[in-house]
C-alpha cells in the first residue's frame, strides 16, 4: 500500500491489483465455460451423427422387417428415446 502525501494510505495500488487479478479470473473461467460448451455441442453433433447412420428409414415395410435382432432394436430404442450412456 502507497501512502499519500498526508500520511493517509491510498489504496488505490491495492484495490487495483485485486480488480485486475478478479478480472483475469473471471474471463479464465469464461474462455473455459465457453471450450466446455463447444466440446459438448461438438460431441453431441459425432454422436448425433453416428447413431443417425446406424439407424434404417423405417419408412417402408423391408426396413421394418429388418429390425429383428434385439441388438438392433435396442440401438433404436436408444435412438429414438435417448440413453444415460455414451454409444460407442
């Protein structure tokens, strides 16, 4: 802390180091918030596109009969109502 002329401190050098460290913190986390939100949009888009490829157009009659095997059914059931799982 510098003192003023008077003999009454300034603590004006203090208050400044403590904004300007405050500041840097606050955008660090901002800039980390915000790589965070784009990683998740950018997983959700692969994963989004990965299981759409795996799931058939069951808009005709071949491709419904298609869906047998339980593996299938299972991947688009999770499809279709979500999963608490990562699809590999």
């Amino acid at each position: 802390m510098i003192s003023s002329a008077q003999g009454v401190p300034d603590p004006s050098s203090d208050d400044l180091v403590l904004f300007n460290l405050s500041s840097q913190t606050r955008r660090s986390q901002t800039a980390r918030r915000q790589l965070a939100t784009q990683s998740a949009r950018r997983q959700l888009a692969t994963r989004s596109a990965r299981w759409t490829a795996r799931v058939p157009d069951l808009s005709n009659q071949t491709a419904r009969d298609n869906i047998s095997s339980r593996s299938d059914q299972f991947q688009l059931a999770v499809h279709l109502f979500g999963g608490p799982f990562n699809p590999t």
